[in-house]
C-alpha cells in the first residue's frame, strides 16, 4: 500500500472511488465526489493534504483536510475539515481509511496545523484520537446529532482556549 499526494491525472479515478465508496451509505447525500471536486478549486483547498492509497498501482482510497476557521465573537482560529475518507468497498475494513488519517494528520502537523474537525461516524473516529466538538466548545452553523461532531487536537493544547462555531468554505454549501 502506497500513500501518497494526489496527482492531477488522479482526478478521474478519485472521483469514481469516492462516488462508489458512498454510493449504498444511507447517512450520505451521494455528492462527496462533487465536493471534492469544488474544493479542489477553491481557497480552502491545501494540495498536500489531498491524498490517495495506491494498491497495485490502482487508486482505492482518497483523504481530503481543508481549510476551515473557528470563530467566536472574538477571534478567527485555523483548522481543517477532514472530509471525506474514501475507501473502495471491496477495500475497507483493511485499514486504509486509518492509514490516510493518520497520514493526513501527520502532514497537517509538518504543515503547522493544530486541530482538525468532521462530522462523522461515531464508532470509527475517537480510534484516531477524535473527540466531541462539545468538550471543546465548539459547534456548527447547523443541526447534527452531539455524537457525529468530533475534533482532534493534533498538537498538544491544539485546541486549547480556543471556541466558536466551526465556518466551512462556501463550497460545502452548509454555512
């Protein structure tokens, strides 16, 4: 297994191994291959931090942080949103999903990130370190259940002193 940045000439196949990856989920709205495809070209969009899983010389998994901010009345803060994880069904449950986290993470860190959020399943992410966006105090422009926001400081006190309301890039479409 090869982890790796994405490439240009990667688009097209990360495209359909997000499409297949969500297809049966129920909890998807079916468009992460189209949100992908809007951050790539926006602001948020941090090239290092797209990356893929190669096996065989074949795509079969895709990770992707962005840029988001953490505000309150007071103060912008950095982060990023890890969104989507994107495995193959005929791959997951092997461990590529945690081996594109923890690498993600990794380079966020090199990248002078401190914290990072998603909105996701509760039973996969505190493995990687993820905890409520509440014991933070942090929370979202929207509705979700408590269990699905979760944040990860990826340096130690990443996200200490630091609350509001996490602010996604336009191309989300939530804010």
């Amino acid at each position: 297994m090869v982890i790796r940045q994405e490439e240009e000439k990667d688009h097209q196949q990360v495209f359909q191994v997000i499409e297949e990856a969500f297809r049966d989920l129920e909890y998807s709205d079916h468009q992460e291959h189209f949100l992908v495809e809007r951050l790539r070209k926006s602001e948020a969009f941090i090239p290092e931090l797209s990356l893929v899983a190669e096996a065989n010389n074949e795509i079969v998994g895709h990770i992707l942080l962005t840029k988001i901010t953490i505000e309150n009345d007071l103060q912008s803060f950095e982060s990023l949103a890890l969104a989507p994880v994107s495995v193959l069904p005929a791959f997951q449950h092997q461990g590529i999903g945690g081996m594109l986290i923890h690498e993600g993470h990794h380079i966020a860190r090199e990248l002078g990130y401190e914290s990072a959020i998603l909105i996701g399943h509760e039973n996969y992410y505190p493995k990687f370190g993820y905890k409520k966006t509440t014991n933070f105090g942090i929370s979202f422009p929207f509705d979700i259940p408590e269990e699905n926001g979760m944040a990860i400081e990826l340096v130690k006190d990443g996200l200490k002193n630091i609350t509001g309301i996490a602010r996604y890039p336009k191309e989300f479409g939530i804010d």
